[in-house]
C-alpha cells in the first residue's frame, strides 16, 4: 500500500475514473511478483524466466513511441495501478518485460 493506492482509492487528488471509462479500479503500482507466462520476445530475450520472483517498476511507457528516445516520459508514460487498471494488487498482472527485473534480495 502506498500513496498511489490512497489516491486511487480516495479519488483525491484527481480520481482515476475521470480518464476513463471503468467500473472498478486494480490499485498497486510496482510490486514483487512470480512470472507465470512470457511472451515469445521475452522468452528469446533470456533475461526473466518462468518461476522468477521479480520486481516490476510501477512506470509503464511505450517504448515503440517515437518520443521515447527524446523523453520517456513523453512516450505514454503511466503509473501503474493509478493512471492504468492494471495494478499489482491484482492475482494476475500483465505487462511489458523493460519494467521488471528478476533480481530479488
């Protein structure tokens, strides 16, 4: 539980569904999770495999967006599980791989 869950939950300072069209609202930005799927381009990447307990990074960008080499914060840039409905409270969560690290101490 953090700030962003508070702000989600409370709608202060601006509430999530103002942005969008949704009736419930995944709170959690970042977390501690295990990888039970990857996608082929993870897989062939060979950095995260299935079983690893990872970390995930609560920003999300898109990283084919032209901006993302000159901001990425430009590049669609959003909070997990605040700005997205797609947060780490969740018992599954996806995402992409540029995010997550499955370095864990």
């Amino acid at each position: 539980m953090n700030f962003n869950d508070i702000w989600a939950i409370t709608g202060i300072p601006v509430s999530p569904f103002d942005a969008r069209d949704a009736d419930v609202q995944v709170t959690g930005s970042g977390g501690v999770a295990m990888i039970v799927r990857l996608g082929s381009e993870l897989i062939a990447e060979g950095r995260l495999s299935v079983g690893d307990v990872c970390t995930v990074y609560s920003g999300q960008s898109e990283l084919l967006s032209p901006d993302q080499g000159l901001d990425p914060m430009a590049a669609d840039f959003r909070i997990q599980g605040y700005e997205r409905n797609d947060g780490t409270h969740a018992q599954f969560s996806g995402g992409s791989g540029t995010p997550v690290t499955s370095e864990v101490t």
